[in-house]
C-alpha cells in the first residue's frame, strides 16, 4: 500500500511540473509573439507617417 501512495504522489507531482512547464512555454511563446506583432507595427506605422 506504501508503495502504491508513493506512486500517485510521485505521478501527481509529474502531472504538476509538466503543467507548470506548459503554462511558462506559453506565457514566454505569448509574450514573445507580442514584442514581434508590436515591432512591425511600430515600423509599419512610421513607414506611413
């Protein structure tokens, strides 16, 4: 039985580090797809003005 809540705590706390690790990835993929989007239209706009 020790072994078997060992394993699920073990499992429980890999399912959690993935998750963190995804949200991150995405939050950092987010923001980085931001500063892109924001730098061509800053060019884009002084291109016209």
């Amino acid at each position: 039985m020790e072994g078997y809540v060992m394993n699920v705590w073990l499992f429980a706390g890999c399912m959690f580090l993935v998750a963190v690790f995804l949200n991150t990835l995405l939050l950092f993929g987010h923001r980085m797809v931001k500063k892109r989007r924001n730098k061509k239209w800053k060019r884009e706009t002084e291109i016209a003005d």
